[in-house]
C-alpha cells in the first residue's frame, strides 16, 4: 500500500504543479476507470475524488475538470459498449469472465430488468460501472438507448465524484 500511497501522491503533487495537464489527467483516470477489463486495475475513484478537493482547495477551474471526467466515462463506457457488442458469444472465454461463469447469466438478468436504467444505476458502482456497458454490448442494447443513458449519467457521476472533494476543501480553507 505504501508504494500506492506514494504514487498517489505524486500525481497529486504533479498536478497541483502542473494545472494545465489536470484535464488531460483526469480525462485519462475517467477513461480507464469506465473501460470494461481495465477498470478492475486502475485505482482511479479515489484519484479522482482526491482531485476533486485539489480543485476545491486551488485555483483550478472546477468546469473544465468536471467536463474531462464526464467525457472520459462518457467515451469509456461507449468503448466497453463497442467491444462487448464486437465480442458477443465470446465474452464467456474473456477473463475476467471466464473465471466467473456465472456473472454472464446474472448480469443479463440484471440487464434485461433495468434496461437502459442499469447504465444510470450502475455507474455509480465500481465494479459494475464498465462491466454494464460490456454487457449492454454484449446482449445488443440498442445503441441509441445505450447513448441516452450513457451521456446524461455520465456528467452526473462525474459531479458526483468530484462536487464533494472540492465543496469540502472550499469550505476549510
């Protein structure tokens, strides 16, 4: 934990260093945390909450950093789409499915009794905010519905996450 804690740190560190690059940043974290498979190994909601009070306690622009985020799940979620739809029938050999036969069944009844909604609930849970979008893919959600879903969540979750942080480190100072 020690070396994660340090690396934290440092991208704490750069970006109060460096505001500029805090977009960009942040647009990466979001992506990565909503990209199906990738997001179970990047860290990035306590990164991003932890940016949201770097915002809150600096002078970096609170819209500009909240639309990066927006975008970057946004455009995520909409790539776990595309390669869940690309893959279909051939996710169950996929890790980390493969390995877990039974969240296929589970998350497609999921699926089927929330609808477009799952994108919107599911967002705001980690482990199922990419693993949704897979399977809207997946089982052919259509892509119009998926769209609607995905981009009107996504501004929110983004708000969600980063709001608090920054309202707290406002208020303290």
């Amino acid at each position: 934990m020690g070396y994660l804690s340090s690396a934290l740190d440092g991208l704490l560190a750069f970006i109060v260093a460096n505001q500029a690059w805090a977009a960009p940043i942040v647009f990466a974290l979001a992506f990565f945390k909503s990209l199906a498979f990738v997001s179970l190994v990047v860290p990035a909601t306590l990164l991003l909450v932890a940016i949201g009070g770097l915002v809150g306690a600096s002078h970096i622009a609170f819209v500009p950093i909240w639309l990066a985020v927006a975008l970057g799940a946004g455009l995520g979620d909409w790539a776990s789409y595309a390669i869940g739809y690309r893959i279909k029938g051939r996710a169950r050999h996929i890790w980390p499915l493969s390995r877990h036969p039974d969240l296929l069944p589970r998350g497609e009844r999921f699926f089927r009794r929330w609808g477009a909604m799952s994108v919107v609930l599911c967002r705001f849970f980690s482990p199922l905010r990419a693993t949704i979008p897979l399977l809207c893919g997946i089982f052919e959600m259509g892509w119009w519905t998926f769209q609607l879903a995905n981009w009107l969540s996504a501004p929110i979750w983004a708000f969600v996450l980063l709001a608090p942080g920054g309202l707290l480190a406002g208020w303290l100072q």
